[in-house]
C-alpha cells in the first residue's frame, strides 16, 4: 500500500522565475525517491508524487504546502490517494493502481479544496477529512512567515524554538507568535491522530 499525491502549484503563472518554487520542491521530493519512478512534474506546474511509508502521506503534504505557501502569491492545491499499486512503471505517471485512481478522482472533484484525502477506509475518510476543513480555515491564509515557520519545524521536528529562531535569525518570541498563528500545534496533533489511523488499519 502506498500514498500517492496528486497537486498543482496554484498562482505559479504569476511568477516569473518558477524556479523559486520548482527548486525547494524538487529538493524534497528527492529526499522522498527518484525522479520520474517516485515523482515527476507535468504540464509545468502539476506533480504526482509517491509516499512509500503510507501513515507520512499527511505529514509529507502539510510540507509540501508550508514549502509552496513560503514563496508570496503561490498555494497548492493536493489529493491524496491511499491504496495498492498494482501496476509500477519507469514513471509514475504511467503507474496504475487504487492509490492512483483514488488520487486522481478525487483531484478532479476539487474545485474549492486544497488539500482532501481518499482511503480505502470510509471512517477514515470522514475523520480526516473533515479535520482538514478545519484545518485549511487556517493553513489557507498562512502568510509568507508563518508557511516558513511551520515547513521549518516539520523538518526538523526535534529543534526547539530557540533552535528554529537562530536559524530564521529572528527571537524565540516571534517563533512562538508565528507558530501560534500557524496554528501549528492543533495541525501536528492532527497528523499524529492520522498516522494512528492509518497504523491502526494496516496492522
């Protein structure tokens, strides 16, 4: 079973030099997998990326997005497909299987969403999704500094506030601001309750 994200860079047309954006997000998809077998970008500003650790799917794409939303004017649209491959191919957006169809359906029905999720689990389903309603209220009005915040502390859980600051180069105090207004605490305990979800189903 993998996770499989299906997005688009939403405002990309508006900058100039997408390499702002195309770069960071190559950067970490590579610590993900390959290119084009786990990830490939199409049509210069969509991508179908592949999660092998299935339960990180969430974490992977609130990553994703705090990256996107750290360049002014971009945000990023997401559907994440949970299910088997049944068929692997040189690129992967020549694979098959549930987590591709799931992925793909639903990123067609997203006209106002930026983020949803489809499993094979409808508990599941229901549970995070509305979460994410939830959620979205919030992370779809990050601003430029409190994106940069939050993709920084999902990628160095560990560092503590102080640590974050010094690398930002700014005081502990407006670290705990940013990360208050990120809403950052609420949306950590969210992905944990959805690897748990998903941990659950698949033991």
């Amino acid at each position: 079973m993998k996770g499989i994200i299906t997005g688009d860079i939403i405002g990309s047309r508006g900058i100039k030099q997408p390499e702002k954006w195309l770069e960071p997000l190559k950067k970490y998809f590579n610590t993900l997998g390959t290119e084009p077998n786990d990830w490939q970008f199409f049509r210069g500003d969509s991508f179908q990326l592949q999660v092998t650790e299935v339960s990180l799917s969430l974490q992977v794409a609130l990553r994703i997005k705090a990256l996107v939303k750290s360049i002014k004017g971009l945000d990023v649209r997401m559907a994440i497909g949970i299910g088997e491959v049944s068929y692997h191919a040189p690129r992967i957006t020549e694979a098959n299987g549930d987590a591709f169809v799931f992925s793909g359906k639903l990123f067609e029905k997203m006209k106002k969403k930026t983020l949803a999720i489809k499993t094979p689990w409808e508990d599941v389903d229901e549970q995070i999704n509305i979460c994410l309603d939830l959620a979205l209220l919030v992370m779809d009005k990050w601003s430029v500094s409190s994106a940069e915040v939050v993709q920084l502390a999902l990628a160095s859980p560990d560092a503590t506030q102080t640590e974050l600051a010094k690398k930002l180069d700014i005081s502990q105090g407006r670290i705990s601001d940013r990360q208050r207004r990120a809403g950052l605490e609420e949306i950590l305990r969210m992905e944990r309750h959805f690897r748990k979800l998903i941990n659950t189903k698949l033991s």
